[in-house]
C-alpha cells in the first residue's frame, strides 16, 4: 500500500514539475511571452553577459533531473518475484505463485521451536529465485539450533515441493526484546 502511495505522489509531483518547466522554457503565461527577457537589465549588468557560471548552474540541474529520472526508475521497478516456474517433468512448466511459496516458509519457520515470528521473501529471476528470510528469535532460542533446522528440513521442503534444484536463502536474526525480571 505504501508502495503504492509513494508512486503516485512522485508521479504527481513529476506532472506538476513537467508543467512548471514546459511554462518556463515556453514563456507563456507568467513571463509575458517568449521575447521577454527573464532578467531586468539592472540584474542583467550585476551577473554579467558573458557569464560562465551559468553552465555550471545548469550542468548541476542537469544532474539533478538526471538523479530524479534514476529514483523514478527505481520506484517502479519490482523488487518482489511474482511467480516461480516448476519443472512438472513433461517438458512443461508450471507457475507457482510467489507469496504461497513465502507464505508457507514462513509458516514452516514460524513453528520451529524459539522462532517468535518469521517473514520470507523471494527475490531474484523466474527460473532461480532466492529466499530471504527475516526471523524473530524468542529470548531462550539458540540461534545455532534455528540454523540448522532452517537450513535442513525447512529448506529441503521448500525445495522439493517447489521442484527447484536449488533454492538459495539468506537469514536475517533478530531476538524479540523482553523485559527483564525483577527479583525481589
């Protein structure tokens, strides 16, 4: 959702920079026409005619809309896999969607002992995804144990259910804060 939002504020903030510059680079309406000079003569003698700062103002702009393009482009690229491609055998393949393949990772995860909560996500191409995987230890867990048990059942379901030969994952531990006990 918050995705979302962001896109379409930076949309309308490009629209509405658009406008600004296509009335800038016109002349029209608040400029009294194309002929007009943007300068006063007296500002015009202050800076000078022959200027060479102006390049450096406009070479920095340039950057700067060019930065603005790089962030756009960034914005609207996924970062998510939608949908992982199965090998069903026959020379065919089939698609699985990304989010039940997370969502039942994470479920997996989720229930081995001292994993408060786990969240999964898939990353990279159709035909080799990878796993990234954001867990929530409990206070008492061993995070040497959660490893392992990630590492081989967790993982090796995931795979064979899935039909991929390999399926790398990068874990990301995090212990849940607790309050300490009072001893009275």
């Amino acid at each position: 959702m918050l995705g979302r939002v962001n896109r379409i504020l930076l949309a309308v903030a490009g629209a509405v920079l658009l406008a600004v510059g296509v009335v800038l680079l016109t002349g029209s309406w608040p400029l009294h026409g194309r002929h007009a000079p943007l300068l006063a003569a007296a500002d015009r003698a202050r800076y000078g005619q022959a200027g060479g700062w102006w390049w450096a103002v406009l070479a920095g702009l340039a950057v700067c809309v060019l930065l603005a393009l790089w962030w756009l482009l960034s914005q609207l690229r996924r970062a998510r896999l939608a949908a992982v491609e199965v090998d069903t055998g026959d020379g065919a393949f089939a698609v699985l969607r990304g989010r039940a393949l997370e969502e039942a990772v994470a479920a997996e995860v989720g229930a081995l002992d001292g994993v408060a909560r786990c969240k999964a996500s898939l990353r990279g191409r159709r035909g080799s995804p990878a796993l990234r995987l954001a867990m929530e230890l409990e206070p008492h867990a061993v995070p040497a144990d959660a490893l392992s048990a990630l590492a081989g059942p967790v993982m090796t379901h995931a795979r064979t259910s899935a039909g991929l030969p390999e399926l790398p994952a990068e874990a990301r531990l995090k212990v849940t804060s607790h309050r300490a006990q009072r001893v009275v």
